[in-house]
C-alpha cells in the first residue's frame, strides 16, 4: 500500500533543530529522505509498534515516531530524535 508522507510542524522544527546543530548536516538530510521513501511504502509494517497506533522508525542518526493512517493512506511523522548515532 502506498502512503503520503505528511510531517507535522512540530516534527519538522525539530527537523530543523537537528539539521542546524547537526556535525553532519548531510546524514541528516540523507536519513530524513530515506524515512520518507520507507513509509511511502506500507508505514503500518515499517519500524516497530508502540502505545496506540504510534510506530517507531530507526535510521541513524535519526528515529521518528509516526502514526500511519490506513483508510486514508497517509503516514503522519510526529516527532523526530537523535537515534543515538547523532551526526
């Protein structure tokens, strides 16, 4: 199943917040477009399950927490982090 990958605004400011603070601004762009390609393509079995509908997704640097809405084929990306790997 396809999906449109949709970031909120609170996600994308911390997008930003991590790119600008970023060793390695590059990693973070590449992980945050390899993310978007990942639930593009069936984001209810990407990552791992958490509370709710909530899922996690690891691409280091980054993890995200996103909510993937089936019915109407839309992935929302709520949060993203540091994945432990920060660049």
């Amino acid at each position: 199943m396809t999906f449109i990958v949709n970031w909120t605004r609170a996600a994308l400011r911390e997008l930003l917040d991590l790119w600008t603070t970023a060793t390695d601004p590059d990693a973070v762009d590449v992980a945050a477009t390899r993310i978007e390609v990942t639930l593009a393509t069936d984001a209810h079995l990407q990552g791992e399950s958490r509370e709710n509908d909530v899922r996690i997704l690891f691409d280091p640097p980054l993890v995200v927490l996103f909510v993937p809405d089936i019915d109407v084929g839309i992935v929302y990306i709520v949060s993203v982090d540091w994945s432990g790997d920060a660049a």
